[in-house]
C-alpha cells in the first residue's frame, strides 16, 4: 500500500481530485481512499494498493502542483531521527558562496558549487578546487559573513525543535563547514553536527582542509550510526537539496527533497516546494498547537 500526503493550493485540491483518481485507476493504481485528514487540515491523504511511486508521484505532480508532499510504504510516523543537510536546506544560503563575496570570487565559487550540487562536478574534487581559491582571505571575514549573511530558512527551528520534543534525534550533517555549521546548529537546535574544517594559519585561511571530507558518504554513514544506536524498526527523516544529499535521502524512511536540483528531487520520496519547513510537521499530522521552537 502507498501512501501519499500532500499539501496544495486548495481549489487545486477540489478541482483537481477527480481527474487525478481517475488517472491513477486508469494506470493501475485505484485510490482505496482520498480524504482530508481532518476538517480543518489542509492535509490530503491518498492511499493506493500497489508500489508504483513513480506513478503516483506524476500524478501528484500533474494535478496538483506545486505542492509539499510525502510518499510512504507504510503508515507515516514521527520519525525517529533526522539528519539534514545545512546549505540551502536548513539555511538559505551557500556558505562558500556568500564567503567567497568577501575574497571578490563569489561569481567563480557559486559556479562551482552550482554545479556540483546538480551533480555535474566530483564532489570532493570541486570542494578543495573552491576551498583552494580562498587561500589567504582572513578568517574575520567568517564572522562577518555569519553575521550579516546566514540566515535560517523559515520554519527550521520550529522543525528541529519539535520533533525533538517528540523524541526525535536530530543532526546536522554537511559538505560545509563548522565555522558556520557549529552556529547554525546551536541556533536551530541540532543536537549532533558533522562538517568540514577549513584550514586556519595566522589568521588566515590556508586555502586547506583539516582532516577527513564529509561528503555524500559520509552524509548516509551518519545516518546509518544513528539508525543503529535506535535499534531495529527506528523511522528515519533526512532533508537536503543537492546531488551530494542523494545516498542519505535514498536512505532513509523519508527522504526529503527542499527546493531542490532536479536529481535530489527525483531521488526523494517527500518533497518541500512551496511551503517552508514547517510543512513537514504538517505532513506527519502534528498539531500546531504542539509546535515549539517558535
């Protein structure tokens, strides 16, 4: 049985309902049940026999969107854990990117990272080639871009905290860096951070890194520790927007695309597009009453 939750522009949602049952039942997918999952939510809930995703995801996508949505196997739980990438995730911004403004390199950087977020660039390759080209910027300059630069997206810290206050264990895992990773962490309520370091010599960034990359597998590693300190049958949330982010949203239960490159969003099973963060409370049916963090 799939199970599918959506969240769309209400007239589409009465508009579009019909036409979209029967696409479904004429590709082999007959609803078993479409309903608001309350009178007052704005939560459609479809549920289809059979495993076919894919289609039921298109047509979602052809009737009602944009839309913030999740897909399951099963019925949908609070999860047990949530790992998160930061960049354009869990904030609005590209570190490097908005660093590298202060060097006069953002056009040339943000190139870079664009493309290695649509999976076009090696990872690790097109992270020392960025980092590299920083060599000799100094390391006020994180703080000032921490200060005027990073923000959180909306609805982060309602997100983390309140799923926290259900027992949720959360980390912030990212191709970034724990200069701003370790900040943003604290102001969101990351219990858990794992990032890169950048290389400081007086003062002064090295255009280096200090010890292992956290990549893509690292990302997926980390949720899979914190799987298994849970125990067998812990449900699993990640959220990320690139290609890197891809072996930890295939992952996990729930594997959640934010505004994201095209390869990410074909890989996920849950999708935010038009909502902020916070859709995903809605999505797991927790009251707003019981949002905290705010």
């Amino acid at each position: 049985m799939l199970i599918a939750r959506l969240i769309a522009d209400p007239a589409k949602l009465q508009t579009g309902l019909d036409a979209a049952l029967a696409e479904l039942k004429a590709k082999g997918l007959p609803a078993a049940c479409a309903e608001l999952l309350d009178a007052n939510s704005r939560v459609l809930q479809i549920e289809c026999p059979g495993d076919d995703m894919g289609t039921l995801r298109a047509v979602i996508d052809s009737h009602f969107g944009p839309t913030d949505g999740l897909i399951a196997r099963d019925e949908i739980a609070v999860p047990h854990l949530f790992v998160s990438d930061m960049d354009s995730t869990m904030i609005g911004q590209e570190c490097i990117d908005e660093l590298a403004d202060f060097a006069g390199l953002k056009e040339k950087i943000a190139d870079i990272t664009e493309r290695a977020m649509q999976g076009e660039l090696d990872f690790r390759s097109a992270l020392r080639e960025r980092v590299g080209l920083l060599a000799g910027l100094d390391e006020s300059a994180i703080q000032q871009c921490l200060d005027e630069r990073i923000r959180a997206n909306d609805g982060a810290r309602v997100l983390v905290e309140t799923l926290k206050s259900r027992g949720c264990r959360t980390a912030l895992v990212t191709g970034g860096f724990h200069h701003f990773a370790d900040v943003v962490a604290s102001e969101i309520g990351f219990e858990r951070v794992v990032g890169n370091r950048l290389e400081v010599a007086g003062g002064k960034l090295t255009g280096g890194l200090v010890g292992d990359i956290c990549d893509s597998s690292t990302k997926q590693a980390v949720l899979e520790e914190e799987l298994a300190k849970l125990g067998e049958g812990a449900i699993s949330m990640a959220a990320g927007d690139g290609a890197n982010d891809i072996p930890m949203l295939e992952a996990s239960s729930y594997g959640i695309a934010y505004r994201a490159k095209p390869k990410a969003r074909a890989a996920a099973n849950g999708w935010v597009e038009q909502g902020d963060l916070t859709a995903l409370l809605e999505l797991l049916e927790i009251p707003r009453e019981e949002w905290v963090g705010g």
